[in-house]
C-alpha cells in the first residue's frame, strides 16, 4: 500500500479502519511504569530484566507489544530503544509460562495484537499453538514451566520473554540459551515460588555489575486518575483490591514479594544498614563474640562491636564444619583484631556428656583457652531487640533517626538470614484452626541466634582500662590493658 500522505482523506480514513482491525500493535500505548520498564528492556545495557507488577497492570500486554514491535517497527514513539532500532541477536524468541496462561491468554493476545496475515503458526504436538513462524525471518516457541527444565537447554535464542516468575532450574537454562548475546525479560507479580527472584535482582547490591535491573509497578499506576496512560477505573480498582486476601495484597496491589510479609526483619534495608568495613579503633569500639553451635550444622560465629554512642555494627562472621582445632584458630585470629569483652555461648554447648563429665564449653576451656559464658535463651527477647534496633526514619533524603545497628559487607550470610528469616505459618487443616503464628522458623536462623544473644547480654561500650605502673616517686606511666579475653 502506498504511503498516507499520498492518499485521498477517504482513502487514509479506510487504511486507519484497516490498521485499526489488522495491526491493532501501532496504536498501543503502556503505561508509565511500563514504558519505564521498555525503555531498559530494548536499551541494550542489561541482560536479565524483570517488571515486577501488580495484577492487572497490563503485563502480558506490553510483553506481546514489545515483540510484536521488535519484529515489526512501525514508528511507534514508545519503541525507540536501541535494540528495536538494530536487533543484534538471534532472531530466535522463546515465550515461557505456565500452560493454562499459554493456552487461555498469550496465545489469544498474539492473536489481538500481531499483524494479520505476517505470520504462520502450528501446534507443534501440543495441545496450543506452540510455534509462530513470521514474514521476515523470526521464529517464537512457546514453552510450558510444567516441561523439564532439560528441554529449556536446547537451541541458541536472542530473546526471552516470562510471563510470570519462572523456576530457578528453567531461568538458568534460559540464560544459557543467550550464549551468543541476548536479553531475558520477566513481567511477573511476585507470588509464593518467587523468592528466588528477589534474593537475584532485588536484593542483590551488585546486580547493576551483572548487567540485571528490575522495575516495580503498583495496581494504581494503572489508573485513569492516578497513573501515567492508565486504562483502569479508580473505583474499579478499590472493588477489585477489596477481594484480595490481606497475604496476597503486597504482590497483587504493590508488586512486591509476597514472600516478604512474612518476614521477621521487614526494616530490613541493604542500601540503609550494609556498609563498607572500617577499621575499628580499640578505643573506640568493643566487640561481642557470639557462637551458636550445633553437633550437625555448621558453626555460627557472630562478632559485633559497639560504639560510644550504643551503635552496633556486626563486623565478622565464620560459618564453618572445620574440626574444633581449626575453628579455634580461626575465631583466635578474629579475635586479635578486636577489643573483645565478652564471649557467650549457645546453652546447648554447657550440657555435660554423662559417660566423660565433659561438656563443648569445658573442652573450649580446658584445651583451647576459650572462655564462655551460657548465651540467654529468651529467643523472642533478642528478636524484638534485634527489630528495634533496625528501625530507622527518613524524611526525604534524610535521616531524621538512624538504625541502631549495621551490618559490614563481609559477612553475607547474616545479611541473607536477616533477609529471609520468617515467621513459621501453619498448613493445611491446621492453619483453618489458627491465626498467625508468634514463633520463628527453626531454620535459616543460626546467626539470627547468635545476634539475638548479643543483644541479650546487655552489650555496652566499655573505656580501656589502664594500669598505674610506678617508676619513681614522682613519676608514673600509663600501660595500656588490652582484651583480657585474649
């Protein structure tokens, strides 16, 4: 067909009706929040992307017209990143999900929004169309997460699209397939299953470095009243938002992860309480040691100073199986770095074996020299502590009260546990006889246990004490007394 500009008024009035019927792509627009998420997408600056969105916000939408106008340009103002304007991969796409939203959702949108007649496509000995061929060179293939996660390890694609979170096991042999260059988009709300997702890109401070970027879009950015080029109605929204149950809000209305609300540290913020280590001044700072030990898992050793001011700041930990010798060395090299005043112990180490009289803690001291004290069991105690002290307020951008507590970059497995603690819920029949629970999960708490007991022995900063020694009757020298516990 010829251009517009050299057609009759009727004549451009019938080529829009005809656009508008058989390339319904050219007219569509995304939201604000989407358009954010586009732009980084098609940008060429990142590998791994994932919009992580409330229902309703549009997602499979803008994933359809994202391919539909990477194949087909068009000229539409909200497809103008670089990737759209010279596709350097493979012109290979897989789409991935669930099959019941293959079959009742994406496949009917590629329907709705590819241009008529551009394409061909087959089932491929599935139950939905699993295979789209195109007039200019691009094959799709449609994939299930119900499929072994072997038959993701075949073909080199250039894209991936997920629509909702994909399994672990399925996203690494996604990025696999990209070996010679290409990006993975994710449009996911970030229900139960997607932890993983959240420990990957939203968590993770160098994800920047690993070429990985999220976008988040709540429910009301897609509002006619609210949003940038929302679609939905605000009354709609309240009345959808009120069948909700009150678990499923924070993924379905904020497009955030449910899997936090359940969370015991929900303060909790790395780009406020991870930093940098510092040298500690002996002056300055005092250090509790922490251990909570356990006959079948690993040693959890927390070492965490305190500042004139109360601060706390956990600057060392060891998470080992190593025989008891090597561990001691380990914690006595650790130890020399600090001004350490006290050392306390998990109770579990001072019960006595009957046959030898001989408990943990009277083999550390007998033999190593490492003198304990028995940790407090008030377990909920040090939570509530630990909680208070991760509270903090902003104003803008500034603080107005700091935590009480920070937590040094080197010690990654207290971080991920203070990420990811939770409340234990109850199942099944037992959760329709019980509300919400008051007690921690049993796992993935060891250094958990460890601060908490740091907290419970009352940690205060302690002044050096210094020696008088006497040189003469009219002289004196001041000695230095340095950790009496090494």
């Amino acid at each position: 067909m010829a251009d517009l500009d050299q057609k009759t008024d009727k004549e451009i009035y019938e080529e829009l009706q005809y656009r508008s019927r058989t390339q319904k792509y050219r007219n569509y627009e995304p939201i604000g929040k989407m358009g954010e998420y586009l732009d980084k997408l098609g940008s060429g600056k990142y590998t791994v992307l994932a919009m992580f969105a409330a229902n309703g916000v549009g997602k499979t939408t803008a994933m359809v017209n994202f391919l539909a106008h990477l194949i087909w340009p068009c000229g539409n103002k909200y497809f103008q990143q670089p990737l759209l304007k010279d596709w350097p991969y493979p012109k290979a796409v897989r789409i991935a999900s669930d099959p019941e939203t293959l079959k009742s959702t994406i496949i009917p949108m590629i329907h709705e929004w590819f241009p008529v007649g551009r394409y061909t496509e087959t089932k491929a000995g599935k139950t939905y169309v699993s295979r789209f061929s195109t007039d200019n060179g691009w094959s799709i293939t449609c994939m299930s997460y119900e499929q072994d996660s072997k038959e993701f390890e075949s073909s080199t694609l250039g894209l991936v699209l997920c629509d909702e979170p994909p399994p672990e096991p399925i996203h690494r042999a996604n990025v696999a397939r990209t070996r010679k260059g290409g990006i993975i988009g994710i449009f996911a709300t970030p229900l139960i299953g997607s932890a993983w997702l959240y420990d990957e890109i939203v968590a993770d401070q160098s994800r920047e470095a690993k070429f990985r970027t999220y976008v988040t879009a709540e429910v009301e950015d897609a509002c006619l009243t609210h949003g940038i080029r929302g679609f939905l109605k605000h009354d709609d929204i309240v009345k959808m938002v009120s069948q909700y149950k009150p678990e499923d809000m924070q993924a379905r209305v904020f497009g955030k992860f449910q899997h936090l609300t359940g969370l015991i540290f929900k303060d909790f913020t790395p780009d406020i309480h991870v930093i940098k280590p510092f040298e500690l001044s002996r002056d300055d700072y005092v250090v509790y040691q922490s251990w909570d030990t356990h006959p079948r898992e690993n040693e959890a050793i927390l070492w965490v100073a305190i500042d004139r001011k109360g601060t706390k700041y956990v600057v060392d930990e060891l998470w080992s199986d190593a025989p008891t010798e090597e561990l001691v060395a380990r914690i006595k090299s650790i130890d020399a770095k600090y001004r350490i005043v006290s050392r306390v112990l998990d109770p579990l180490g001072f019960i006595e074996d009957k046959r030898t009289n001989l408990s943990f803690a009277k083999l550390l001291s007998a033999t190593y020299n490492l003198t304990y004290q028995p940790a407090s069991k008030r377990r909920m105690d040090g939570v509530n502590m630990i909680q208070d002290a991760l509270n903090y307020q902003l104003k803008g951008n500034d603080m107005i009260r700091p935590p009480g507590i920070y937590y040094f970059n080197s010690c990654p497995r207290t971080i991920w546990e203070t990420q990811h603690w939770q409340w234990q819920e109850y199942a099944g029949k037992s959760q329709e006889r019980h509300g919400k629970s008051g007690k921690p999960q049993d796992k993935d708490d060891h250094f958990m246990e460890s601060l908490g007991r740091v907290f419970l022995d009352n940690p205060q900063f302690q002044e050096r004490q210094r020696t008088i020694i006497e040189r003469s009757l009219d002289q004196t020298v001041s000695v230095t007394n340095d950790d009496p516990f090494n």
